[in-house]
C-alpha cells in the first residue's frame, strides 16, 4: 500500500509541476539567458490571441442588439447610421477590401490590430459610465461591457508579445498611444436621445472594428501555418 | 401665365387620360436583400413595384458611409433579373452602403427606402459540394460517411473565412430530418441507421458570422440488408442480472439468520415441568413419563406462592398425594427454585425424580467413587446437564430435597450388594449395587457426602453434581399395612459413612451414637431389613411387621414392572404403593412429610 501511495504522490507531483510549468506563466517573460521562462510557443498564442477576438466579436455584437433592442426604435437604425458619425476609426488607414488586406504585410496586420485594440479602451469606459445613466439599461448590457473592456486590455497584452516575437519589436502595451484629445466623451452628458444616438454608434462601430480584429488575425494564422497556400491566388 | 395655365391644364387632362387609360408611375420599389457568398463580392435584389403599366425602369444607387459620392450599381446584369452585382474592387469591407432604388417611367419616378449594407454582415455561402454518401462494411455494423467539398467560392484557405457544416438525414417517410453537425470537417459518419432502407443527406454550412447556406441536393444511399450484433444490450442485460444475483446473495447472507428462521422454524422444546429431554433423548420412554409424574402435582411455577399450611392427612390417599407435593415445596426447599416451570428441570429438585435423574448420571460416575473414596450421589453430568443450577446442592442454600427412601436393613452388618451393571440409582441400594459386595467392615452402611445443611440434615440431597453432598436416607418404614400411623412415629434414616475401596457404602443410622451430631436424633429409626437380592440385583426390603418388601426403591425403573411381580408380594403393586403412601404420611421431625417414598412406587405405573 505504501509503494502504491508513494508512486501517486509522485505522478501527482509530475502533472502539476508540468501543469506549473507550462500554465502559469506570465506572457512577457524575458526571454534573455539566466531567466527561467517556460514559454508558450507562438501558433498556441496565435490561437489564443485570436479566440480572444473571436469572443469579444460575440459580445460586442450582442451589445449591439442589446442597445438596439432597448433603445432604438427600428427606423432610427438608418437614420443613425446615416449621420455624419463616423466611427473614429475611420480615420486610421486600414484597408477595406480583400485585395488589399492580403497585400499588406504580417508586420502591418499586427499593428493594426494592435492599434485597434488600443484605440477602444477610453471609449469602453466611458461606455460603461453612460449605459449607467440610462434607466432601463439591461444589466446584461452593462456587464458585458464591463467584460468586454477588460477582455480588451488581456487582448492587447496578447498581441504585443506576439509582435514581440513575430517581428522582433518592443513595443510599449499602453493605450496612452491613441490621442485622447479626439475624444469628445469628456465632461458634459447629452441628452438622452443625443446620447442614445452616440452610444448606438459607439456600439456598431465597435463592433466593426472587432470583427477587423479578428479577420486579421485569422488571416495571420493562415499565413503563419501555411505560407505557400495562403498567399493571394 | 397664359402658357403655364395652358400646361397645366394638359397635364390634368393627360392625367386623367392616363387613368382612364390605366397608366401610372411606377410604385416604389423595394429592396429585397443583400448577400455576399465569400465576403468579397455581393449583390443586392430588388422588388419592383407596380410599373403602372407602363416599361419602367429600374437603377440602384449606392453612397458609401462618409462620402458623398452616389454611384450606381456597376453591374446589372450578371445576378439576374432585378439585381446589382459589386464586384471586388466596388466591395469595401466594414462600411456602411446605402443603397436605393428608383423605378422610373414615363410617367414618373419613385425610390425605394434605403437601406444600410454592411457587407461583412451579409454573408451567406453558396453550399457545399460533392456531397457523397458511402456505406462502410467494416468489422462492425455497416454505416454511411458522408463527404463534401468546400463551395467553390469560399476562400477558407487562406482563412479569409471559416466555415462551419451541417449535415442531414432521414428516409422517404420520415417527417422529421435528423441534424448533425460536422463543425470544420467536411466529412462526417452516420452511424445507427436501418438495414435495408433507403436514406435521404444533406449538407450546408455557415460562415463564424452569417447566414447559413442552402441545403444541397439530395444525395441518396442504400443501406445494405445486415443483421445487427445488438452486442450493447446483451451486455446490459448480463450487468443487470449479475447485479441483481448479488444483490440477492447479499441479502441472503445478511438475512441468513431470518430466513432460516423463516423456512425452518425451530422446534419448540417440551416445556413441561419434569420433562427431562435428555431422558428423552436415551430413549427410556418411562423414565420420560416417569419425571412427568412430579411432586408438586398440580403443577406450580413458585414454590414460594404454595407457602400454604398443610394438612397432614393420613386417611385420603388423594389429598395426601397433593398435600405432599405442597408440603414438599414449601418445607424442603428453603430457597425458593431459581428455575422455573420449564421441563426437564424439576429432575433433581424434585424428590420423585432424584431416583430417576439423578440416577442416570450415577452410572457415569461410578467410577469417580473410588477415587473419592466417597461416594458422590449420582452426581450426575446428565443431572447437572439437564437442569443445570437447580440441581446442584452446591449452589443452593438450605436447599434440602429429600431422599428416596432407602430401606436398609436394621442390623447394621447387613451390607447390600449390588451388582455393578446398572447404573440408575441413586438409593443406597442402587449404589451399593455399583460397588463390588464386600463384606462391611463395619456395622454401618454410610454414605459420606459432604456439604449437609446443618437444618435439613435428615434430607439429604441430590448429588447432581460432583459435589459431594451429605446425603442421608431415609429409611422409611415399610410398615405400610399399617394405616394412621401415628405422628411420632418418625422416619429412619440411614447415613452413608463411606464408601470403602471396593465400592461398598458404609451406612449407618442416625441414630447411631457415633455418628456426628449432624442431624437431628428425634427419629427414632427404623430400618427395613434386606429381605434378599434378586436376581435382577435388587434389593428386596423387608420390614419386620409388614408383609412385604419394598423394594421399588431399589428397582432399576426399567424393570420395575418386573419388579413388582418379582416382587413376589401377595398385594399387587398398587396396593403396596398406596400403603406406603398412607405410611409416608408422617410428619417428619421438622414437620416434613416425606413423601418420597411415594414416588418410586407411582412409577409402576
């Protein structure tokens, strides 16, 4: 009986330390010689990275259709959209076509994304902050925000070591990046079809820009897994 | 002004002609929907209104979001009838289109309500390819694997877009499809379907974000006619019914003791005061029938509730019977019988049995006597087995029982032979019977025991165990012809001194003056004299004035039918019996009636 205990107490120890070792390691560990870092390989992160943005597409569409459901009556859909709100993001150049998107490089989609990622943190928070004024606001709204905005930051963090790794950049994981004197969600609160308006557009914009996200990641995967055949036919 | 009027009024009446006529503006026309098969292109479809009977026409203007450029539809034709085709280059990814519809004829134009197009959330794949359908033969039960290719149009190699499939079956006359998903794969098994049926598969798919395709055509597949090794349920049932075997065994073995009880029921033992199983078990019927007959007739539980002054009656032979039984228990045993009225128990304590029980272990401890130099009455292991505690002499306090009688002779020199076969007996007779004949040293027939009440040292005690007990006998008087003897007359007794080495009991009366003050010396003894020993080795007594011997104490209760015609008593048995019974009713010095003597006698019967 004691033999037998002692070889579970052994294999036990086995798994977890491999468990140890290969979990719980924080993702920009330094990768220089005297440094004991278990690394994660890079299609696994790659992978993770993009089920990341894969699940945030999810919930961002699903606060879409939240706020739509709640706050939009159906003819207002068009006239939002018709209006001259744009999403901020337009004014960053990201391609818009196919064509063009397999024409830039790995390097550019990264940073796109990476860009991408950044330039929606303030905007979650202050979408959080409005969607709490509002009084009928479904709690599921409001706590897939809150996800969503924290989900974003564990995003950004995945892709900055993937840049790290794949193209051999430090980069700064800072949202200061993105210029905050574009935003125009400072100081005063609309009114409420006003900010119904805005938040409506904030939340379809945001959904766009996190299905980019994730086309171009996937599009990277490819790229990484299969060189030959992922190239533009 | 003239020439304005003028046109006015020509419009009016081309109006009016024309709805006399029954032409109209086109009606608004609507946008039915958008969809991109690959993310890449798209094309939009269009309802036209009513033409008002007049050729219309029809032309999709688009504005992308944030420009203000309305283009229009670059492509008419390559979708069909009333639809626009966007090409690659026309179709921008992430923007909002706004597309109309104007219809327009002679008569007028009209637009439709706008719509806002997002192409990466229109896509809607062509279906899939190729689905085959094959039946596998393989060790196992035959299935059917379905396979399929990518529509041609995806582009899911370069991971532009990721597809998910979705396969259904069911036969001709199936109501229902059965839906099963292949996730990313574009095969797919089917597994469980009917032998000898034909079957009807489907297959589409679906982009991560999108609308699901249209179903393929139907693919049709044969299932071959096969005998299915339902290997699942065979083995279900052979789990079940092992189970259940244990589960049973189980319980049998918890519950042994129950169902035993349950299917064999113990047989309830004799519960009859005096009813001895062991003698029961050897076989000598009479002697079972014999312990029936007890002292204490009628039958009572507690001696002590029988704390009843008696009557000493010497006429009536019945009352005398009862009264003895009564006088009996409450006078011999001072301590009440621990044991109550089961059977087989009364054996030693009662004074009718002592000859009977406590005569059969005496056989077995013939052999102790030597060694103790002393005889050990009959200390019976059946006595003791029998009864247990009850019997012993040891046990009890002040418990008397009062002896058989036994007759011996007056002359002190008569010395009894017996003869060492029989085992029975516990009369002085019986064990002087065990013992080889000698001559007696002494003028005394003695059987020493030890342990004798200092009370109750006429009675003596049945030695049911191997304790050694003073027993003292009674010698009675045989004088039984005699009827009313009077009350003084007292009972004899003999003491058993010793038994010497070769097994001869030393008697000796207590009125002896040698003898130790034990008892007390208010009786005056009589002794029965030994007529002769039959030849059945019994004793035959012989009183002086009576007419004949008693012997019955001396009988082996086998034979004591023979005995009594041996006996060669000009009364019959009954008779003596009842004559001694009227003798034995004499108060004893400490106001027993002794009526033991009785009972030897009563199992002649």
């Amino acid at each position: 009986m004691n033999t037998v205990k002692v070889l579970q107490v052994c294999v036990c120890v086995l798994i977890l330390g491999q468990f140890l070792v290969s979990g719980a390691v924080p993702l920009d560990c330094k990768d220089d010689a005297g440094s004991r870092c278990a690394s994660i390989s890079q299609e696994k992160l790659l992978d993770r990275v993009i089920q990341h943005a894969e699940l945030i597409y999810r919930v961002s569409e699903e606060c879409c259709t939240l706020f739509e459901d709640m706050f939009v009556p159906y003819p207002l859909h068009v006239l939002i959209n018709q209006a001259g709100n744009t999403c901020h993001s337009k004014h960053i150049p990201i391609p818009t076509s196919k064509s063009e998107i397999q024409q830039i490089s790995d390097s550019w989609l990264l940073h796109s994304v990476l860009f991408l990622v950044q330039s929606w943190m303030e905007p979650l928070l202050y979408l959080q902050t409005t969607l709490d004024r509002y009084d009928d606001a479904p709690n599921a709204l409001l706590s897939k925000t809150k996800w969503v905005s924290d989900k974003l930051l564990s995003l950004e963090q995945g892709v900055v070591v993937l840049i790290r790794k794949m193209l051999d950049e430090g980069i700064m994981a800072s949202s200061t990046i993105f210029d905050h004197t574009q935003s125009p969600y400072d100081g005063q609160f609309p009114e409420v079809l006003e900010s119904v308006i805005r938040d409506y557009h904030l939340l379809t914009c945001f959904k766009k820009d996190t299905h980019k996200m994730e086309t171009f990641l996937k599009l990277l995967k490819c790229r990484q897994s299969n060189k030959l055949s992922c190239l533009p036919q | 002004m003239r020439i304005s009027a003028a046109v006015l009024i020509l419009t009016l009446i081309a109006d009016l002609i024309s709805q006399a006529a029954g032409v109209s503006p086109p009606g608004k026309p609507r946008l039915t929907s958008c969809r991109s098969p690959e993310k890449e292109t798209f094309t939009c479809w269009w309802e036209p209104g009513d033409d008002g009977g007049l050729p219309t026409t029809y032309a999709l203007y688009y504005r992308l979001e944030n420009t203000e450029t309305v283009k229009e539809c670059p492509d008419y034709k390559t979708a069909g009838e009333n639809s626009c085709f966007f090409d690659k280059n026309a179709t921008s990814l992430w923007v909002n289109y706004n597309i109309t519809v104007v219809a327009t004829n002679a008569l007028g134009r009209n637009i439709s309500e706008p719509v806002e197009v997002d192409v990466v959330y229109i896509v809607q794949p062509n279906t899939p390819e190729n689905v085959k359908a094959v039946v596998i033969h393989e060790d196992r039960d035959p299935f059917v694997k379905v396979s399929w290719d990518k529509p041609r149009t995806a582009d899911t190699r370069s991971g532009w877009i990721t597809l998910h499939y979705q396969l259904r079956v069911k036969q001709e006359e199936d109501k229902e499809w059965v839906e099963y998903d292949a996730e990313r794969q574009k095969n797919y098994n089917v597994f469980s379907l009917h032998s000898d049926r034909e079957y009807m598969v489907q297959v589409r798919c679906k982009p991560d974000h999108g609308f699901w395709s249209e179903w393929t055509q139907t693919t049709y597949v044969k299932m071959p006619n096969y005998i299915p090794r339902e290997r699942s349920l065979w083995i279900m049932i052979t789990i079940f019914s092992v189970f259940i075997v244990f589960i049973l065994t189980w319980m049998l073995k918890v519950k042994h003791n129950s169902v035993k009880l349950c299917l064999l029921p113990p047989v309830p033992g004799p519960k009859i005061k005096g009813f001895d199983k062991q003698l029961l078990k050897s076989g000598k019927s009479e002697e079972v029938f014999n312990s029936l007959v007890i002292p204490g007739f009628p039958p009572t539980t507690d001696y002590d509730d029988l704390l009843v002054e008696y009557l000493e009656v010497y006429d009536n032979e019945e009352q005398e019977l009862v009264l003895d039984g009564k006088d009996l228990s409450e006078d011999s045993m001072k301590s009440k019988s621990p044991s109550d009225s089961d059977s087989g128990r009364g054996s030693c304590d009662s004074r009718t049995l002592l000859l009977d029980k406590c005569m059969e272990g005496s056989g077995n401890d013939q052999h102790n006597y030597s060694q103790h130099g002393e005889t050990s009455w009959a200390s019976s292991s059946e006595c003791s087995e029998s009864q247990g505690s009850p019997g012993s002499p040891e046990s009890t306090d002040g418990r008397m029982k009062t002896w058989p009688v036994v007759f011996s002779s007056p002359q002190p020199h008569h010395h009894y032979q017996v003869g060492a076969t029989k085992p029975a007996y516990h009369s002085v007779p019986e064990i002087l019977k065990h013992s080889p004949s000698h001559a007696i040293p002494s003028n005394y027939h003695q059987l020493y025991l030890q342990d004798i009440p200092p009370q109750e040292g006429r009675f003596t005690k049945p030695p049911c165990r191997h304790s050694q007990s003073y027993n003292q006998f009674n010698m009675d008087n045989v004088d039984i012809s005699e009827a009313g003897v009077p009350p003084s007359r007292s009972l004899e007794y003999v003491e058993v001194q010793r038994v010497n080495p070769e097994n001869i009991l030393l008697l000796r009366p207590l009125s002896d003056p040698n003898r130790e003050p034990e008892g007390s010396d208010r009786i005056d003894e009589d002794y029965s004299k030994v007529k002769e020993v039959t030849s059945n080795n019994t004793l035959l007594l012989q009183r002086e004035t009576s007419h004949q011997v008693v012997n019955d104490y001396s009988q082996d209760f086998e034979s004591y039918a023979d005995q009594c015609t041996a006996q060669q008593t000009p009364h019959p048995c009954k008779p003596v019996m009842t004559q001694l019974h009227s003798q034995d009713m004499r108060v004893m010095g400490n106001g027993y009636v002794d009526t033991t003597v009785l009972m030897p006698l009563y199992k002649q019967f």
